[in-house]
C-alpha cells in the first residue's frame, strides 16, 4: 500500500533551493528525480525524496507559529544519530541544516526504510497468530528501547531524568491552557486530579514518548520489526510514562466508539489476536522485571497529553496556520479524549 501523497498544496518544497544545498554539502546524491509526501502524521511534515544516488526522507517542522521547543529539527537529529548504533530499527540519519533560508525552516534528510507500517488496514491473510506476533514485536521492541543504559549516550546530558513525572503533568497543563480555544467541561477536574495523584516515578529510561503501531515498521513477514519512527518526544524518564502512551494509542475492540473511531476508521488492533492493554502491560512487567501497578495512572494521564497534542494542532487550524482539512475535527476529538481521560479517574 502506497505511504506517500501528492505533496499538498502550500507545503511544496523550494526544490531549487534543497537542491543546491544538497550539491554543496552531499553531491553524491546526485540530482533529485521525485518528491512526494508522507500522508499520515499531524506533525512534523515529512517527505519522500528519490535522488539519483538513493531514497532518502526529509523531516521539517510544520508551517506557521509551533509551540516552544516543539519540533526541534537539531535535537531529533542528534537523537538518531546517538541511538542508532544501540537499536538497528532507528534510521540513519544523513544531513542536518539549521539554515531557514533555504526551506524556511531547519531540516534534516535521514535514510528511507522499505517495508510494512500498519495502521487501519490489514493487507493480505490475517489470522490471530500474526496479531498476538505483532502485539508481542511492538512490546518487546519498547522493552529493549527501555534497556539501553542512556548515561553511555549523550541524552544523559541533553536531559533531566530527576522529576520527570512532576514536569510533565504540570507542563502538558500549561501547555493546554496556552493552546486553549474552547471550554471543555471535564478539564478542570482532570487537571486536578492529574496533578493531586502523581505517583512515585520508576527507574529513569530512555522514552520514545510517541510509540504506536504507526510509527513503526515491520519486514514483510511480520517476523522483525525494521524500523522505529518520529523520534520527536524522545528524552529521558519514566519508562512507564512511555508505556502508557503506547497503551492510550493500542485500541481494542473492546473500547467505547470515540476511541475507536478517533481518526476515521479502527486500527488493526480491534482485530482478534491482538493483546488486550491489560494483556500488554503484563508482558512489560514480566520482560521488564517493573512494578507495573499504578499503570492507570500513567494511562489518563497519556489521554490528556494526547487530548493537548490534538489542542495544538486545532488551535493551529483554527488560527487559520495550516489549511489541513484533516484538522476540522480536532475539536472534537479533544473534547472525546479529555472526558475519556476523566472517566477512568473514578
């Protein structure tokens, strides 16, 4: 199934510009024959670039006014380049370049995976064997990422593991006020309990922080995962953080309609085979060795961040700085995660 688009209109690339930059700094790619985008993600923009020399993609920040420290093209950069050497599914990246001038924004070009990334569609024979494979994959992938000791990389100096938790509660608040538009009825009391409950954090680890079937890449047996995507969020802290926003993405089909049809149509983990949450985060205790027992903390609280990161996005739409149809419906969609996120305090 194809993953790239006709690049939508107003995010078109200075082709002329790209170019020269890329004869002066990595002529060996030779000249560029196509380019088209990647049509998931509500992000960063991300293209498919051909060039005489190879596939490559291109990572840049989304157009208009991005929340502060949001969307650090360098950081993300310097993450794969730290982590690919410790986990062979990070993409390698190639080039960096801070100068706006020539795309009106920092970029980078890092190498192209070729294989299977899964999402609402099940392409060929399914039976529950490949679910239950695929559900343990995409666990036991996170449980490695969680095993590598970040003080042998440079995150241990980009990052402050001490108060992970705390930061983060109070600092996905703030950023829902700032990105506020509308009242939401359920958010005052969410926030509240957020910040009243806040656990003991566990070991400090490096966390992926946006870990979801989409963002991964799997070979086409489905016996290995190859590839591991959006490296945005990535920092140090709580592993269990982590694995709640794995778990506020793995819809079953057991959950209530609004998270199943969130986005559009189910993901393929509503499909028979596929672990249940509660099944997942057993096999993370059993892998990791993790007391996993304040999980439906870390979980409400992964349905309000993401509820925020859908806010930011809405309020960009609303704003009138991006035209991405996709975005009308984000409204919604928040005011659905913050109730949901509410009703698993009681």
């Amino acid at each position: 199934m194809k993953d790239t688009i006709d690049v939508r209109t107003g995010e078109e690339l200075d082709i002329v510009k790209l170019e020269a930059f890329i004869q002066q700094h990595k002529p060996a790619l030779g000249r560029l024959r196509t380019y088209e985008q990647f049509g998931a993600g509500a992000s960063n923009l991300t293209y498919a670039l051909t060039f005489e020399g190879g596939e490559y993609v291109l990572r840049r920040p989304p157009l208009g006014p991005v929340a502060p420290k949001a969307h650090d093209m360098a950081r993300e950069y310097t993450i794969l380049s730290m982590l690919q050497p410790h986990l062979k599914q990070v993409p390698t990246p190639l080039l960096y370049c801070e100068d706006t001038a020539v795309l009106g924004a920092p970029f980078f070009l890092m190498e192209r995976k070729r294989g299977i990334v899964l999402d609402t569609k099940m392409d060929g024979t399914y039976d529950e064997l490949l679910g239950q494979r695929i559900s343990e994959l995409m666990l036991d992938l996170l449980v490695s990422l969680h095993a590598i000791d970040y003080k042998e990389t440079a995150l241990y100096e980009m990052t402050k593991a001490e108060g992970f938790l705390e930061r983060q509660v109070h600092g996905w608040i703030a950023r829902y006020d700032k990105a506020k538009t509308d009242d939401i009825k359920a958010v005052e009391e969410l926030t509240l309990w957020l910040k009243n409950h806040i656990p003991d954090s566990s070991d400090a680890t490096i966390i992926h922080y946006d870990f979801k079937l989409n963002n991964v890449m799997f070979n086409d047996d489905f016996s290995d995962i190859i590839g591991l995507f959006d490296w945005e969020m990535t920092t140090v802290g709580d592993p269990l953080a982590d694995l709640g926003v794995m778990m506020s993405y793995w819809v079953t089909e057991q959950d209530e309609d609004t998270l199943k049809y969130m986005l559009g149509k189910p993901p393929v983990t509503v499909l028979p085979g596929f672990y249940t949450r509660e099944e997942m985060i057993a096999r993370y205790a059993e892998k990791s060795g993790r007391d996993v027992s304040a999980m439906p903390y870390y979980i409400t609280f992964a349905y309000f961040k993401l509820a925020v990161i859908g806010q930011q996005i809405y309020a960009r739409y609303r704003h009138g700085q991006t035209q991405d149809a996709r975005f009308e419906q984000f409204g919604q969609l928040v005011k659905n995660l913050m109730q949901h996120a509410l009703a698993q305090t009681k």
